[in-house]
C-alpha cells in the first residue's frame, strides 16, 4: 500500500507525514523541491507496525473482501486520513479559541465582582473567606505535623542504616592521624592532661557531625521537604480552583498575593531552594552540643587518665572504637527529638502566613467599602457588554462544536415538540448523538442577545457538573438569508442542543398528581433545591423555576432546565418568571430584589403544587396560609407544610436560604424513610402521638376514622383513653411520660 501527499513547495506535506504516523522525523529534507511525499506500507506484526487503524484489513483477508467491501474500506481510511488532516489543522485555532474562551470568562467574572452588592453582603464575603482561611490553614497545620513527624522517623532510619558506616569511616579517620596540636602536645609530652575544650575532641566531634549531617539529616531532609513542597503545591492548586469558583472577590485576591508564594516549605528557614545549610546547623547543634561533647571530653580525659600513649595499638583502637560509638548512642538519642526543634518553626510560618491572609482579606475589605459608587458604574458600564461577549463566546464554542463533528451540521427536524414566549423546540440529531432536542428562538431579530445569554449561563452552569440538570451538549450557529426592506441581511441564528427527555414535570401531574405519594414529592423538590443551592454556591440566580422548567427521563428523575431567566449575583433589577409572582416583583418593587430569596419562593410554590391533591391546579396567585393548611393533612406531614410557608413569606428576608431548605427536606426525607407503618392499615407511615399517654401508633387517616367512629378511643398500645393527638414526624421512637418506649 501507498499513501501519498501532494501539494504546494513546503506546504508542511512532511511535516504532517511526521505528525500522523507517529514514527519521528524519518523522511529526509532539504533535499529540493519536493512537490509529493509517497509512503509506501509492508505488512508486518500489530507490534512493529508504523501505524495503526489507517487501512484497518488483514493481508490474509484483503483480497477475500468484494470490490464494493474494498472501496468502501478505503473510503474509511481516507475519510480518517482527511480528519486527522482538519484536527491537526485546527489544533491552532482550537487553542486561540481557548484563550479567548478564558478571557470572556474573566469578563463575566468582572461583571459579578462590579455587581451592585450591599455593605451586608461585602460583610458576607468577607466572613466566608475568613472561614475558609481557617478551614485551609487547618489542612495546612496537619501536613506540617505529619512532616514534622515524618523527618524524625526518617532520620532515625536513615541513622540505623548509616550507623555501622559511619562508625567504620570514623575509625579509619582516626587511624590516619587527627593532626591537632593538642594531638601533637601528646605525642611529645606523655603526662599531658586534655583540658575540657580540648581540640581533639572538637576534631572528634567534626567528624562525627559532618558525617551525620552528609549521610542522615541532609539526604532526610532533602527528599521530605520536597515531597511536601509537591504536595503543598497541588493542594494550593487544587484550592485556587475551589477559590476562584466561589466568585468571592475577596478570597481572591488574598488567596493570590499571600498564598500562592508560600508554598515553598525550603523557605522556613530563610534559605533558598535546597540551601539547608541553617536548619542542619541548628539540628547538628541541638544534637551535638552538650552530651555527645560532654561524652567526648569525658572520655579523652579517661583515656589521658588511664595512659592510653602506654597502651598498646590494639587497647587504643579498641578504646577509639568504644568512644566512637557512645557518641553515636548520643547522637541517636538526640536525634528522636528533631521533630520538637522543627515543629516550633514550621508552627510560627504558617501562623505567619494565616495572619496575612486575613491582614488583605480586612484590607480588601475596607477598600471596597471605600469605593463603592465606582465599582457600582463599572457594574453598569460591564453589562452594556455582556450580549456581545456572550456572542463572541457561542460562536466560538459552535465553531469547536462543528469541528468535532468534522464540519457536519446536525439534523434539525420540523416537527415541533413545544414552545415557549421565546423559543421553539425540535427534536434533533448530531453525529451519534440521536436522541437531541434543539432550541431555536422565535424571533431573533427582536431579541438578539437572548439566545446568546441563555446559551452562556447554560453552558457556565454545565460546566459545573451539578446533578439532576439538563446539561448543554453542543450549539450550532447558522447563516440565514431574511429580506428585510427589499434587501438581503445576512442572519446568524444560534441552535442550542440539549439531550431528549420523555416529559416535563407539569405533564407528569397532571396524570399522577391524585396518587403521588409523599416521599416521592420530598425526592422530587429535593433534587431541584440541590440544583438551586449549587447555583447559588457560586453566585448564580435562575429565577424561573417551574414545573415546566422541570423535565422527566425515562427513569423519572427530575432535571432543572432553562436558564434563560439566569443571571449572575444574586442581586437584580429585572423583573422576569412565571406566575404567580412573588411579593417583591410588584409593580412598586424598588430599584433591586434579592434573586437568591427569589428562587427560595419558587421552591415554596414547587412544594404546593406537587403535593398530593384530588386534581392538579395551575397557580395564577401567590398561595396563602389557609391555601397551605388546606393541604390533605393525612398526607402532608406538618413539617413539610410549615417549611412551604417559611419559604413563600412575604418578606423575602424572613424566608430560608435554599441550603437550609436542603436541610430541611433531607430531614423530612429521612423521617419519611424510616417512617414506621400504621398498626391498624400497615400501610401508612404513623403521624400522630396519642395524648396524654404520648404513644405513636397510627397514620392521620386510620386515627381520623376512630375518633369519628367513637370519641373515647383507647391507645392500641396501652389501652388508655386518648383526649387529643399531636403529629409528630420522628419516626425513631416513641415517647410517654418524656421516657423512650420500644414500639
């Protein structure tokens, strides 16, 4: 077989060659005009094969293959081979759109650190980056510790291993001749008597220290110090991404001057790069200074005292031998409490550093306090913008989509699958991707930005990767020709493509809203708020949610969709949703509404709608108490309908944030969980407490029809006439007379 590139002088027909065989530079070059590369092909075994899948046919079973099966194989091979061409073509522009995808992103960013905050909210970031420099510098303490511990368990390791060497140089030094002049004096005066700072036995000490720092500390230290300094570094690579997700300028900029230049723990003690040169004079000292000199003093002077110039060579090796080795029993001793001279040092940087981080976190603070009416016509002047940065960005994200696909457009079908105020769905196909639906707006030329923020939310709230929300898979843009005026302007219209689900939640209600049953309405408004809660984790508002907004697979999951209404900060001006409105969208709203309080009102309203009713009813108004108390109580556990009220107060600072709202529904998911059955139907979870007696042994409906059948019921359990009941939605235990009772 043959492959062959033609093309234009240095048109880069080598260099592709290279590229797409993966063999290295094997063609020769320089060698003239060269107007086509011609690569000719052997067969040989899958190991030492030059490339793979091109051709993709066995020689034993090509020419088995009908000419169609041929043709058609080589048409895959060539159809690849154009491919890998455009991918390796395009592999510049793929980057630059990557970079300018970067930079629009830091514009939106912008966009939320000019929004129009109040001093509470300042006051709220400046809390939550307080709390995460502790939560931070709290991971950053246990490494510290752990590393602490490590060098003393190292270096103790590292000594057993080097003892019986160290020992054995230390001999052989001592057998070539310490020439001191205190060593001199004794040759030449045998009743010399070694003073206390003898100079031998700092020799003697010289010899031990250095071979100790060589061979145990340094090595020791080396090797631990920049394993953690890896570890540091990714776990401050790890949190920039975490801080830069959290939106809190704040965190931001305090997280980028103090913490992303302390990471090098070589740095702890004021030295550069692997320069230890301090810490081991610090260590060799705290190990060597008093006993192991002590020793060495005490035993010169016993060997001065004992005549060792009268012994013999062996007596004198033998004792040499013996000092040698008590002072490394010594140094091993000391050694064990390395960690004690480290921790303090280590302890007092990151104290240093924690300091400073919350000294700029205040600084940033006060300075934003102080130029509030700037940032406020930034905030302005920033979102005049965001319509074209976010065309810009769905162009370019349509354009990487269309490369994906190799060029291909996807398959739009006419048929309608609904409609909105201002989109149009389809079904729709791309690649393998078949099961797609394509949003299309009604009226571009109307509302020409709205698609393209839309489409930019989605795919900002995508990438975030939250569960049980409709993700955005692909956009496509298209050129359309409109007569406008007798003549021909040239439209771009954006597709957004998303996956197919069977239904959305309205449509599900009205059918089983007469059946569903109470732990499944938990499930359903739980998953949503998680989804809500997630959003707001990062500063984003969605401001529609409805059960239309609300879609349904196969499996009956629920997924949050449409982010048309999305927007960044929580607080807003425009007035946008679904009815019923909340209170503060009213005609006299003031000049901004809180988005977060916004989407918390919804999920009240969510929590009505489905819960358990003969009928299915479409809101138009704000519910009311006795709305909520209407609600079938033998159903709908009180906890569940004081949590609807808390929620659509119509003050919005009265009402739960939506990670309280998780909290709550998580508790009454759980209590419906393990929720008991009634003692007289089996079936229904008990929810009522019979008093006085405090026992709980039957669902609101079974109690309901007792008491109606004989005002003087009796308790199951303990026989005793009841005078009234309370609900009571633990289902863990029962209680009398304030004691735990075993059901």
């Amino acid at each position: 077989m043959q492959l062959v590139v033609c093309g234009y002088n240095s048109a880069g027909k080598t260099s592709f060659l290279h590229s797409f065989l993966k063999y290295g530079a094997f063609l020769p070059t320089g060698d003239g005009a060269v107007t086509g590369r011609i690569v000719k092909f052997s067969y040989a075994s899958p190991d030492e094969r030059l490339s793979k899948n091109i051709w993709n046919v066995q020689r034993t079973t090509f020419y088995q293959h009908s000419r169609a099966t041929q043709q058609a194989t080589q048409q895959g091979a060539i159809d690849r081979i154009i491919q890998f061409a455009a991918e390796h073509d395009l592999q510049g522009t793929k980057y630059v759109s990557k970079i300018m995808l970067d930079a629009i992103d830091a514009f939106f960013d912008f966009v939320l650190v000019t929004n129009r905050r109040s001093p509470v909210e300042w006051d709220r970031l400046r809390e939550q980056a307080l709390n995460w420099s502790d939560e931070f510098f709290h991971q950053y303490r246990a490494k510290i510790d752990t590393m602490a511990k490590d060098i003393e368990v190292h270096v103790l390791q590292k000594f057993h291993e080097r003892r019986d060497r160290m020992e054995e140089n230390a001999f052989i030094t001592y057998k070539k001749g310490w020439y001191t002049p205190a060593k001199f004096l004794m040759k030449m005066c045998p009743n010399y008597s070694i003073p206390e700072h003898d100079e031998l036995a700092n020799e003697r000490k010289r010899i031990i220290y250095s071979a100790v720092e060589e061979e145990v500390v340094r090595p020791v230290l080396k090797q631990i110090i920049s394993k953690m300094n890896i570890e540091m570094k990714q776990l401050t690579i790890e949190q920039s991404t975490v801080v830069l997700s959290t939106k809190n300028e704040l965190l931001c900029a305090a997280f980028h001057e103090v913490l992303t230049n302390s990471v090098d723990l070589s740095k702890l003690f004021t030295v550069c790069s692997y320069n230890f040169d301090r810490i081991f004079t610090e260590i060799m000292c705290f190990v060597l200074s008093s006993v192991l000199f002590a020793r060495l003093v005490a035993l010169r002077v016993q060997f001065s005292l004992l005549g060792i110039h009268h012994d013999n060579e062996i007596r004198k090796e033998q004792n040499q031998k013996n000092a040698i080795r008590h002072c490394l029993v010594d140094v091993e001793d000391h050694l064990s409490n390395i960690s004690e001279l480290m921790e303090p040092k280590l302890r007092k940087w990151l104290d240093d550093n924690r300091k400073q981080f919350k000294l700029k976190v205040d600084t940033y603070h006060n300075i934003v306090q102080k130029t509030k009416q700037r940032r406020e016509k930034a905030y302005k002047l920033s979102r005049t913008f965001s319509g074209r940065f976010a065309r810009i960005e769905c162009r370019l994200v349509a354009n990487l989509d269309l490369a994906k696909h190799h060029g291909t457009e996807p398959m739009i079908g006419s048929e309608s699958l609904g409609q909105g105020g201002f989109f149009i769905v389809h079904p729709a196909s791309w690649g393998v991707n078949q099961q797609l639906v394509a949003k299309i707006p009604r009226d571009p030329v109307t509302y020409p930005d709205m698609v393209y923020l839309e489409a930019h939310f989605h795919r900002t709230i995508t990438r975030l990767r939250i569960e049980h929300m409709v993700p955005l898979r692909y956009l496509f843009e298209k050129e359309e020709q409109q007569a406008q005026a007798a003549a021909s302007v040239e439209q771009k219209q954006l597709f957004i493509l998303l996956p197919r689900y069977r239904t959305n939640l309205r449509t599900y209600l009205v059918t089983n809203i007469c059946n569903i049953s109470i732990d499944r309405v938990v499930q359903i408004v739980l998953d949503i708020a998680r989804v809500i809660a997630h959003m707001h984790s990062y500063e984003l508002v969605h401001r529609d949610v409805k059960t239309l907004n609300i879609l349904l697979d196969d499996h009956e999951q629920v997924y949050l969709a449409d982010f048309g209404t999305c927007q960044h900060g929580t607080e807003n001006v425009t007035v946008i949703g679904s009815r019923p409105f909340a209170p503060e969208l009213s005609s006299d709203h003031q000049f901004s509404y809180d988005g977060a309080a916004l989407d918390v009102y919804s999920l009240g309203i969510l929590m009505y709608v489905v819960t358990p009713k003969r009928t299915y009813v479409e809101l138009t108004r704000p519910i009311t108490e006795t709305d909520v108390n209407s609600l079938d109580q033998t159903l709908v556990p009180d906890s569940f309908r004081q949590l609807i009220l808390r929620c659509v107060d119509v003050d919005p600072k009265k009402r739960l944030t939506v990670s309280q709202v998780v909290q709550e529904l998580e508790n009454i998911a759980n209590q419906v969980a393990n929720s008991r059955p009634c003692l007289v139907c089996l079936d229904q979870p008990r929810y009522r407490r019979c008093l006085p007696c405090g026992h709980k042994t039957m669902c609101n409906t079974c109690l309901t029809q007792r008491q109606q059948t004989n005002p003087m019921s009796e308790c199951i359990l303990c026989r005793k006439v009841f005078t009234s009941t309370q609900e009571d939605a633990n289902m863990h235990t029962i209680e009398a007379s304030g004691t735990k009772l075993a059901e």
